[in-house]
C-alpha cells in the first residue's frame, strides 16, 4: 500500500460524493481511502458507508464522537498503513491523474512532497493558490524555510498541500493538537523542522473550494484568535529548540501570527499581560513585521484598539 488518502468528515452531505469520486477517477489505485466520521448529524455518514459498501477492499470507514478536524486526523493516522499519508479536506477533491504524478516520487522516501493547489468558487473561478516562488526540486528543511519565508508567503502552511511519509510521521511522533482551530499552524512549522528531505513539485493536485461556511470563514474572531495563540505559544517552545538562526524566519511568522491574532479578542489586556511586551518585536525578521512590532511595544492597547477599528474586528 503507497498511499493513504485520509478525509475528515463532519456534515458534507453537499459536497463528499465530490470529493471521494475524485480520488475513484484516477488512473492509479495503490490506494486507501479513510474517512473519519466525526459525529456528522446529516446524511455524511451514510454516505461514508454506502462507499465503503461499494468498495470494502480499499474504503474503511471510521465512525467518532464529534472531536474537530485535528481529532479526526489523528484518528485516520492510526489505522492507516500506507507509505504515504495524504490528508484531503471533505468538501475539497483533487485532480484527474494527480496521483499517478506522484507516484515516482514514492519510491525516493522523501518525509515531505508539496503539490500545487487551486482555490475555486462556487461558480468554478479558480486561481493558484499561492505563488510559490520556490523552484522544484529536493531541500533540506533548514533551506526550504530560508527560502520561503522571506517574502512572508511564498510557501505554503496548508496541511492538505503535502504528502508525509508515514515513517517519518511516526518516528517524529507527530499529531494535530485537539480543541483548537488554524491546526495547520502549529502542525506544519513542527513537521517541516522535523523533516530531512523536503520535495518541492509543480504538480498541481488540489482543488480548495472557498465555501462560505467553512471554518476558515467564521465570523467567531474571539474563537479563532485564542487559537492562535495557543499556538503561538506552544510553537515558541519548540522554535526554542533551534539555533535562532535557522528559524529565524518561522519566528518571523510567529511575530506575524501574534500581531494578526491579539486585536480580534474583545477584551485583549489578559492576553497582553500573559506574553512578554517584545513578544512580536523579539521575533520579528522583516522590515513591516518589526514596524508593526514597534507600534506595539509602544502601546498594546493602542494598537489593538486602531488594528481592530481598521480591520472591523
């Protein structure tokens, strides 16, 4: 077994019939497909079930109490057993003939191989994802961050646009944190540090529809910003690990998260009192991310109070 291709379900009815035949068209099969049914209270799971009745061979269906995608990840690493682990989002799907793209690349054992992604609406416009300013090829993980980050976007941190061989996730003990959310945050810093060889391709593979109702869309700024620094937190310990110089730009994009994340909080004085005043300064690398740093240093509470007023927070 190549390739495991794990799928997080929680009431897709719309849209998981889409995204499992996506993987059924392509023209390679050395495949399994799972799909963690995390407490859908809609048609999903029946769904999950009539494909794995259909194709008991290759479609395992595991059915859970309500835990959140992180819980239902981890959920799908532990049964699957393929030398690949792809994680596909239930109401995304992937290209026609992307896997068998990919299947060269199995046999080299690189820990990590990034694909190319789309982003496409509900009327069918679709634009690359990121631009990607990293040639292909293989990198070490130290190279590939250097590289990346230095523009701040030119790599991606979405989970669903790596494959992860499984070895390597296992040795690295690698798992998403549970009860949070911007999981990818944390998860892909950890396991690009923890990566040796990192493959780069320009296979386009992934379709990320933009839904309005997706989690990433969600009105809940209060929600989604002590989950950021919750991981800002706990990915400052592990940057700690790391001579400062090879993570320099990872700690750039903390200071990044940080400054994004404190003005979304209603009352932010508690969060500002729990992390050190040069928190973001400290870790900026960038000329904007030390200016925004500075402003803050100088008052927190003045600049989450106009970051809040200019971004309608």
């Amino acid at each position: 077994m190549e390739l495991s291709i794990i799928i997080p379900v929680y009431n897709v009815e719309k849209y998981i019939q889409r995204c499992v035949e996506s993987i059924l068209r392509q023209d390679y099969h050395n495949y399994e497909i799972i799909l963690i049914d995390d407490g859908s209270t809609d048609k999903s799971g029946k769904i999950c079930d009539i494909f794995q009745f259909e194709n008991p061979s290759f479609i395992h269906v595991v059915h859970k109490k309500n835990g959140g995608l992180s819980s239902a990840r981890n959920a799908g690493l532990k049964v699957a057993r393929g030398k690949y682990i792809m994680f596909l989002d239930s109401d995304d799907w992937i290209e026609n003939g992307c896997l068998a793209k990919f299947a060269p690349l199995f046999i080299n054992g690189y820990d990590l191989i990034m694909g190319r992604a789309w982003s496409i609406d509900n009327h069918g416009n679709k634009k690359s994802k990121l631009p990607y300013r990293i040639l292909p090829g293989l990198y070490d993980k130290i190279t590939y961050i250097r590289e990346g980050l230095k523009d701040e976007t030119a790599i991606s941190f979405c989970c669903p646009f790596y494959l992860y061989r499984r070895e390597y996730i296992e040795k690295n003990r690698l798992h998403f944190y549970e009860g949070i959310i911007h999981e990818d945050e944390l998860w892909m810093p950890i396991a690009l540090l923890r990566a040796d060889t990192i493959y780069i391709t320009n296979i386009y593979f992934y379709f990320h529809f933009m839904r309005d109702s997706s989690i990433m869309h969600s009105s809940n700024y209060e929600y989604s910003a002590i989950s950021t620094l919750k991981i800002c937190r706990m990915l400052d310990k592990e940057l700690n690990l790391y001579p400062r110089k090879e993570v320099k730009w990872l700690r750039n994009r903390l200071a990044m998260l940080f400054l994004r994340a404190v003005p979304q909080l209603k009352n932010p004085k508690p969060y500002i009192k729990a992390f050190r005043r040069n928190f973001p300064l400290s870790n900026a690398a960038t000329s904007r991310q030390k200016i925004k740093s500075f402003l803050y240093f100088l008052s927190p509470g003045l600049y989450c109070e106009i970051i809040g007023k200019i971004r309608g927070y």
